[in-house]
C-alpha cells in the first residue's frame, strides 16, 4: 500500500503525523495489504491505473468532496454536474473512453457524486435492446454529450411490476410513428434520475399497441427538451419530484407523456420489430425486454451498492480503534472500543460480508459476460438462470448492506449520527438500493420462482423428458445430502465444505418445503396463484437461504484460488469462515429444525464464532486499509487513514456555515424573548 502520505491528502497539518493507536495496528501485518488490494482490483495493473487516475481526480480542485454535507439541494445538484462537465473535459484531454476502466476509477474517486449519470444506463438499454443501426446512431451522440438521456421506467403507480406499467405507445401505420401517451395519472414516469432537470430525451418503457393488440412493455427514445433553449417540448410535462430521503445531488424526475409522436426507428429493436404495416415480430424471448435492466443490477453489485458497505466497515473500524472507553481491567488505560468482544461483534461480520460480496459478485460478473455474449447472439439458454441470480443477489446484497451500514453507525456512537462522519450518507443511499432496479421481496420471489421451477425438474422420473441437467447454480438440488452434520468438534466447523454443504442442506429442506406447501394447496383445489400468493413468505425463505448458499460457496472457492498465497488465504479464510457461522447463528432455528444440527453442535459452532472474532481483530485494520479508499473518497472525519479523528471532526464543524454566518433569529425571536423576561424582573 502506498505511505500514509501519499493515502492522505486532505491538506490538513495534523495528517503529517499517523495517530499511534491507529499507527500501532499497522506494525507487522501478518499479510502483505498491498497484494490483498491488487487481489481486488483484478491485479497490479489495475491498482496502479486506479490510483494514477485517483490522483488526477483529487488533484483537481473542481472535484472536491469538501463541503458537500452542507450543502443544500440546488447547490448539491450544480456540484454534481459541474464534476461530470470537468471530468468529460479530462477524459477527452486523456482519450478515456466510456465503459473504460478509468471513468469507473473516476466515479468511485468522487464517491458517485456525479450529475448525468443516467446516461451510462441509458448506454447500457441501448447495447443490450438496440439494433447494431440504433446504437450506430445512438451511443455516439450520448458519448460525445449532444443529447443527456435518462432512463423512465418507474411510473407513479407502478415499479418493480413491469407488466403493469400504464404508459402506452400506440403504433401508426399511417405515418410510421409511435403515439406515446400517459392515459392515467398513475400512468406518470416518476423517480428516473437527470430527468428533473437534466435531460433531453428518454428512454421510455411502455406497452406497444399494434393494430389493436397489446405486445407488453418495450423500449422507445423519446426526445423530451429542446436542444436549442431546453425547455420541454410539445406534449410533454416534466420536472422534479422534490425532496428525498438522499441523492440530493440527482434531480429525479415526472414526465407526463400526451400524444408524443416518435418515429418508428426510436423503438429499440434488437429483439421485437413493428414493420412499417404495423406487423409485428418478435425475435428473441418474453424475458428478452428485461436484459437491461439485468445488465444494471449485476453492475450495481460491483460497482455500488457494496462500496458504501466496504467504506462502513473501514470508517466504523479506524474510528474503533481511536475511540478509547471504560477499563479492561480495573487498574489498566481506558480500551480501545474495538477490543471489546461486543464491538468486534458488531463490525466483524460486516467486513466478511463486504468480502464475501466482492467475490460472489466477481463470480457473477463472469458468469454475466458469458450469458450476455450468448444472449446478443440469440441464444437465451441461460438468460433465466441470470435473471434468477441477479435478482436474488441484488435484493440480498442491498439488504445486507444496507443493515450492515446501519450497524456500522451504530457502532460509532454518537459521532455516527453525525453527517461529518460520512456515515448517515452511506446509510441512506444504500438503503435506496432495496428499491431501485427492482424492490427487493419481489426480487426473492423471482428467483423463488427459479427455484420452484428446477427443483419440481430435479424430482421428475429418470425416463421423464422434463429430467434434464440442472442450472449450475441449483446443481446442488440433485446432490446426495447429508441428513446430520458430522462435525463432532468446533474445529470442523472451520472447514468449508462442512458449513457449505450445511447451506446447502439448509436452502434444499426450505426449498423442499416451499414446493410442498404450494402442491398441498394446488391440490386441494386453491387457484395457482391464490395458492402461489398463500406460500409466498415460505419461498421467500427459501430463497435467501439459496442466495446465502450461492455466496458462501462462492467465496469458499475464491480462497481455494489463494491456497498458493498463504498468509492472504488466512486471513480471508477467517472472514468466509465468519460469514458463513454468522449466518448459521443467525438462522440456527433452519438448522435445528430437522435434527441437521444438535444443541450440542450449535454450542461448538458458537465457541468457534467467538474465537475468529479474536483472530480478525489482529488484522482488523489492514484488512480494511486493503480496500485502499483514500480519504477523499470516504470524506469522513472518522475514518481518515491517519486517525487524527477529534482534529478533524472539530475543524469540520467550524465550517459549518451556522458558525460562519449570523444567526437572524437571535434579533427575530431569541433577543425579545430574553428581553421580555428581563423587563419583568
């Protein structure tokens, strides 16, 4: 990792010096932090290049964090968009292409705090829905700016059910033209970001009418403002939503659609054509339409929604061990707060999260890009597995991350619930990711339905035409199962077959169960989907004890990829280890349900929890410092490398502008208030 200097930048005099207690906890790290970072980012070569372009970004002035947390939500907006415009004009000067790995370096060096960003998901939509001619005329004109586009797919009334989408797009033989329309008040787009404000056309998902007969939801470019003055064109309503519980820096939008006419050739068309007689063909399947939205939340795993866990984790435990409380022993020096079993408690299990989601979403990652090439040569043989997995992840990776940053907070008292501490921000923005791209119970129940689905094939005969090979991701379903764990002490309890075959027993009886359930009802006579509605809460269990399964054995076999570096596969082994017993305490009820488990063993496996908690404390701080965030980047007086914690929380609050600025209600209310009690006296 580089020197404390070069990670601290922030340009206060006190960073020259490393506070000892924090100094103290990087003296012989039992691994080499840098190595663990290059690890993570994909190798050397990526470290090097994410740090070369992390330099320019924070060497720029105009894309300074400093100040965001007090500022209000106009000013928060012409920040955001003046850090796209400057970093477009780098990124022209330096050749950085879109999609390049130097403008995903640049969006986590300003912490995503970036205006027009929908324009990347808009890209996205285009290559994955468009014809080859579409995105020839399209992705130029989004990449070089002359148009600023956004997604509009959430209605007022409707999100995560797309079917139920309200917004039409009627075809007209006649003039070859889409009539796109917002029949109903519901019918409105409402949420798409950079639509308030920002853009000049959309991508609008509608339901296409063609001669009369509805063909489901399907995607069209839709210009919204004038490219000369910027104000709405004909037939179109649009503005801001107004204030939210966070992006304030995002001008989330309406749009209200009546009668806008498009031309036939902004209906995206890689998978469905109108002929201009108003014939319609489909070309690829009913879940073709959904790939864009697939493409966003397998990206989103990566790329955001587990960075604002890995930045908790690193705040909450440097702040841990600066923040010194109470005695050990009756005659020692006050502890540091991490040393207690109930703080590590807290904030350990939430750093083995954080690694376990980095490398099942890399795992995931990989697997995206071999079904995407497939699917955009027109085989969708694994487009329902990708759909199922990245559904189940993304609701399970935002939910854990989301809890796991509240935690974190918690974690650091009262200074957590300061906004200078970085910490309530993480919070609220992860908690938006349980709802966009997709609300996250639905989510579970999509890829319940998945589950369902294999498992009924699993249990057909071996002559039937139905038994085929399964999905990889539920191969385990026809695995022989264990009927008792045979761990018979706490060290077999660290070996990961032992506790990933116990997921797997664990997500098969809930998935066995849920099936049940469902068949009872179906056959004795409930409606499918009355009977589907009835065992939902059951294959919403099933379904997260899948996804915990898929992500324990994923990061089991990232550590069998490390066994030739030993100090690292130590180290991380101590956090898959942790994450995975975390899970089984957690949930032991699933365990001792059917015998799986004994009290007995429960108690071992506890005994074994608490003693990792010990190991990870030793490497606590650099397996946080191998995340490499710098200090700008984090923007947390808690959290800087250098541990300098109280300096810098008290110089940040005398720039607060409620200290630099007078106080009008001092003369309004308070001065007459006092007076008026004087004059009685």
């Amino acid at each position: 990792m580089g020197s404390p200097a070069q990670r601290v930048s922030m340009g206060d005099s006190w960073s020259r010096q490393v506070h000892p207690d924090i100094e103290s906890e990087r003296h012989q790290p039992s691994f080499n932090v840098e190595r663990l970072t290059n690890i993570l980012d994909g190798g050397a070569q990526n470290t090097a290049l994410r740090r070369k372009v992390e330099s320019i970004i924070h060497s720029d002035p105009e894309l300074s964090l400093k100040d965001i947390y007090f500022m209000t939500q106009n000013e928060r907006y012409e920040a955001a968009v003046k850090k796209k415009f400057h970093i477009q004009m780098i990124a022209q000067r330096l050749g950085w292409l879109e999609d390049s790995l130097e403008l995903q370096y640049t969006y986590r060096a300003v912490s995503g705090d970036l205006g027009l960003s929908l324009q990347h998901i808009f890209l996205k939509a285009v290559r994955s829905l468009g014809s080859e001619e579409q995105i020839a005329r399209w992705a130029p004109l989004c990449n070089k700016f002359q148009i600023i586009a956004t997604y509009a797919q959430t209605e007022l009334g409707h999100g995560t059910y797309l079917r139920g989408l309200e917004t039409e797009a009627t075809y007209n033989a006649d003039t070859q033209e889409f009539v796109l329309h917002s029949p109903t008040i519901t019918a409105t787009k409402w949420w798409p970001g950079d639509l308030g404000r920002s853009a000049t056309h959309a991508l609008v998902q509608a339901q296409l009418i063609c001669s009369g007969v509805r063909r489901g939801m399907h995607a069209f470019i839709v210009p919204i403002r004038s490219l000369q003055d910027h104000s709405p064109l004909p037939g179109i309503t649009v503005g801001d939503i107004g204030p939210k519980m966070d992006f304030e820096h995002t001008d989330n939008g309406f749009l209200r659609l009546n009668y806008v006419r498009v031309p036939r050739e902004n209906m995206l068309s890689r998978f469905a054509q109108v002929l201009p007689d108003g014939t319609y063909i489909k070309l690829g399947t009913a879940q073709s339409n959904y790939l864009s939205m697939v493409v966003t939340r397998v990206e989103l795993l990566l790329s955001e929604i587990t960075f604002h866990l890995q930045k908790a984790c690193v705040i909450a435990i440097r702040y841990s061990v600066i923040r010194r409380q109470s005695q050990l022993q009756p005659s020692g020096p006050e502890a540091k707060v991490l040393d207690y079993q109930t703080q590590q408690q807290k904030l350990f299990p939430q750093l083995a999260t954080a690694y376990a989601f980095h490398f099942m979403a890399s795992g995931l990652l990989e697997f995206f890009h071999r079904s995407y090439r497939a699917i955009l040569d027109g085989d969708f043989s694994l487009l329902p597995e990708l759909h199922s997995l990245s559904s189940g992840l993304k609701a399970m990776v935002s939910e854990f991350c989301t809890q796991g940053t509240e935690l974190c907070r918690r974690a650091c008292g009262g200074h957590g619930y300061s906004k200078l501490s970085g910490l309530p921000s993480l919070v609220t923005r992860v908690t938006a990711s349980c709802t966009y791209e997709g609300e996250n119970t639905v989510l579970y129940l999509q890829m319940a339905r998945f589950l369902v689905k294999n498992y009924q094939q699993a249990q057909a005969s071996p002559g039937s035409t139905s038994k085929r090979s399964l999905p990889q991701s539920v191969a385990y379903l026809t695995a022989p199962d264990l009927a008792r764990c045979p761990a018979q002490r706490r060290a077999d309890f660290l070996h990961p077959e032992i506790y990933t075959r116990a997921w797997a027993h664990v997500a098969v009886r809930l998935i066995k169960d849920s099936v049940h359930h469902l068949q009872v009802l179906l056959q004795s006579g409930a409606d499918k989907h009355e009977a589907w509605n009835q065992t939902t809460v059951i294959h919403l269990q099933a379904a997260k004890a899948h996804c915990y399964y898929v992500t324990v054995k994923s990061f089991a076999e990232a550590l069998e990829k490390l066994e030739k570096e030993p100090a690292i596969h130590q180290a991380l082994k101590c956090l898959c280890d942790l994450f995975a017993l975390h899970g089984i305490l957690s949930n032991a009820g699933d365990f001792l349900h059917d015998g799986f488990l004994s009290g007995a063993q429960v108690d071992m496996l506890r005994t074994a929890y608490l003693d990792l908690l010990l190991l990870i404390r030793k490497d606590a701080i650099s397996l946080t410092d191998a995340f490499d965030f710098t200090d700008q980047c984090l923007n947390s007086a808690l959290g800087c490398y250098d541990g300098n914690v109280y300096e810098r929380l008290f110089h940040w609050a005398q720039k607060s502008p409620t200290n630099t600025q007078g106080n009008p209600a001092y003369e309004k209310y308070i001065r007459p208030l006092l007076q008026s009690w004087r004059s009685k006296l």
